[in-house]
C-alpha cells in the first residue's frame, strides 16, 4: 500500500532570494507577486499542491531582514510562525549573494525542529565552479543533515527534482485540504497584491515600500468583475508621484494590473482605484491590525 505524504513546507530565505519565484514554480500558479525589489512579500501565503499520494502546503514568507518599523515586526512574526509549524523548512539562498552571508540565515532558523532542505537558487547567474564551492560550503554552514539542491526557479530549472525531494522528507500525513483548493487567501487578497505589484514595478525609492492597497468592493457578475480600491501611502509627496502627471501614473498601475486580474480570473475587469494619505501606517499597529499584518 502506498504510503500519504503529506505536510506543511515552508520558504524561508533574504529578501530578493527568490522565494515567491520558486513558490509559484512549486505551486504551478502565480499566487505571490514577483519584482525584483527586496521586501515585496510581506504576508505568509499558502500554496496547496495535490497528488494522488501526497499533499504539499507551501507557505511563501517575507525576507528575513532587521526590521524597523512595525511593518516589519510584523513581517518576521510570519517568518518566525513559519519556523515553528514547518515539517520541511525550504531555505532559498542566492547563488549571486556573498556566502558570508549564509551564516546570518543559518543562526535565523537553528531553533526550527524542521528538516532542512537548502536551495542554491539563481544558478544561471553563476558558473559550475563557483556553485559546486557554494554547495559543498552550504553543507558545512546549513549541517550535514541538510539536503542541498541547486535550482534556477526563474527558469524552472530542477523543480521536478525538488518536489521529489520534498516528498521524501514529509512525514506519512492526513489530506489537509480538499484536492481543489489552492491557497487560504482571499480574492480581495489577490486584488490587491496584483495592484501593490505595478507599483513596485513602476515606482523607485521610498514610494513603494510606504504604500498599501485596500479593496473596498470585489463584485462578481456574470461577465465581469468589479473592484474598488484604496491605495494608502504616507505623505503628499507620495501621493502626487502615485498619481502622476495628469493621472498618468495611477492609470498605468491600473492598466497592467487590471491585465493580470483577467488572466487570474479569465473575466473582464473593471478596476477603480483612489489614493490618500494615511500618515506612518507602518508604526500604527492599529492600522496593521486593518491591513491584516497583526491578529487578534
């Protein structure tokens, strides 16, 4: 008889190492948005894959980093939740990063009880030589009971030899999810995170890093759905580069976000989108709590 595997499986990893990337390889969905700017994910996002003898629950986490807002006190009590409830703990490290630097992750997740499976990511950007190093030094930093595999999850490449690998280390396990269901996040979620992503495709500096979107309405009909949506930043200043010259900015952000919410969804999107102010949201727990950074 064969054995159910099944568990929850956790990326963990710097900012800008290619955790959403490898996620939503692993997933076969987009489910968390991708820029190339450090500190884009900022919530813990389930992905659910499915097979006839295993199911694997990936959570995606934001960047280890030192924080300093709450923002970001609230983004490693994600990271440091996923550290507690992994079964297998995925570390991604980037292949292009100074190896010195391994050593600051290894000491993040040394009290994880998970197994530890480490990901030398971004391979095509570095040659056989300099990976086989970084391979054998992530043996020695990470432990000798680590897994150490080499991927490029831009280019898919070794996912396949990587969920092998996962599957082999999850324990024999119930189904904790229906087959169908894919993540435990919401389509207001979704909504708004696609929005956060055109701005920080298209914006520098400051601006993205202290705006948040809010949907106020998602209404499905027949043929099309409706969304209204609040972007927040923290000063004028802000709010006028997020606009743009004659609303320039802001149709733009709404033009390639609206694109990629009819792809998600396969219907026509309407999209309404207003920016205000709300002065040092970052440090207002309440605000965080509304944002859904803080629980309870």
């Amino acid at each position: 008889m064969t054995l159910f595997k099944s568990g929850f499986v956790n990326i963990v990893g710097k900012p800008n190492a290619g955790k959403s990337t490898l996620m939503n390889q692993l997933v076969g969905e987009k489910l968390a948005i991708i820029t190339p700017k450090a500190q884009t994910t900022r919530h813990r996002i389930m992905g659910i894959v499915s097979g006839e003898d295993f199911q694997f629950v990936f959570s995606d986490t934001p960047g280890m980093l030192e924080p300093k807002y709450d923002l970001h006190e609230s983004m490693m009590d994600f990271v440091y939740t996923a550290l507690d409830d992994a079964d297998v703990l995925i570390i991604v490290i980037d292949a292009t990063d100074k190896a010195e630097n391994d050593a600051y992750i290894a000491q993040k997740i040394s009290k994880s009880p998970a197994k530890r499976l480490v990901i030398l990511n971004k391979i095509d950007l570095s040659n056989q030589d300099a990976i086989m190093a970084r391979l054998h030094q992530l043996k020695l930093t990470f432990g000798e009971d680590s897994v150490v595999i080499a991927t490029s999850a831009l280019h898919g490449f070794n996912i396949d030899g990587l969920k092998q690998e996962i599957k082999h280390l999850l324990p024999e396990g119930p189904k904790y999810f229906p087959d169908d269901e894919m993540t435990d996040k919401t389509e207001r979620f979704f909504a708004s995170e696609m929005i956060r992503e055109k701005i920080f495709m298209n914006l520098q500096k400051e601006v993205p890093y202290s705006s948040e979107v809010e949907i106020l309405s998602f209404k499905e009909e027949e043929n099309i759905i409706r969304i209204e949506a609040e972007i927040y930043c923290e000063r004028s200043t802000q709010k006028n580069i997020l606009i743009g010259t004659g609303g320039s900015m802001l149709k733009k952000i709404g033009t390639e976000a609206r694109k990629d919410m009819e792809l998600f969804w396969g219907k026509k999107i309407y999209l309404g989108m207003h920016v205000k102010v709300l002065e040092g949201w970052r440090s207002d727990r309440l605000k965080l709590k509304r944002f859904g950074y803080l629980q309870g």
